[in-house]
C-alpha cells in the first residue's frame, strides 16, 4: 500500500510581503520553501533553519534571484513547511540578504518600483 506524502502549505496570497515572510520564518527558524504563485515558475525561496539557502527566479539562481523576489511588487504567496532544497547556492545570512535588497529598491527608478506584478496567463 502507498502511503501519500503529507504536505504543509500555508497560502499567505499578499498578507505578507516576501521580505516580511523571510524575517519571521528566519527569527523562528523555520525551514520550507516560500513560492510566489502569480509569475511564471520558477520562483521560489529555500529556508533552512531560518537561513536563505537557494533560490531562483526564470534563468537566476542564488543572491540574484532571492533579492529579485524580495522586490517583486505585489506578490501571492505559500510557504511549503519541511521542504528541504536539493542544493545550497547562496551563504549570506538572510538579513545581509533583505539589507541589499532594500538598497537596489531605493536605487530603482519610481515607475519600476510601483508596477504591479504581472498576473499569470
């Protein structure tokens, strides 16, 4: 007999920024996977015990791809609790991480910050 796999999922849809998610789920030291469900896959951020450990965004994998989602606008949301990654492509503590993102966010021009993220066809 097959047993299913039991997965947890919390729909957090646009309760929470990205950044909002990765401080809490990183000071409670969660580990899972946060996907953002209205872009094109993939678009996903690994945690390990609180920790930014992979994360990938089209063609970018790592820092790059994990501040390109920290700075989407308007993201939905669910986090996959007890998913565990297949590789480790960033070694940054996830609070260096949300400090970069927010300074490229103050770099960026007003009209690229305040466009809405494009729903999924």
């Amino acid at each position: 007999m097959t047993t299913a796999v039991h997965r947890d999922t919390v729909k957090l849809g646009k309760i929470l920024t990205i950044a909002e998610q990765i401080q809490a789920f990183g000071m409670a030291r969660k580990t899972g996977e946060i996907f953002v469900t209205n872009v094109a896959p993939p678009a996903r951020i690994n945690m390990v015990e609180g920790e930014i450990v992979d994360a990938q965004f089209g063609l970018h994998s790592g820092v790059q791809a994990a501040i390109s989602l920290i700075n989407l606008p308007d993201p939905q949301t669910e986090f996959a609790v007890g998913d565990l990654p297949t590789r480790r492509t960033i070694e940054m503590p996830f609070m260096e991480i949300l400090l970069e993102a927010a300074r490229l966010k103050d770099e960026m021009p007003d009209s690229e910050v305040e466009r809405p993220t494009e729903p999924l066809k």
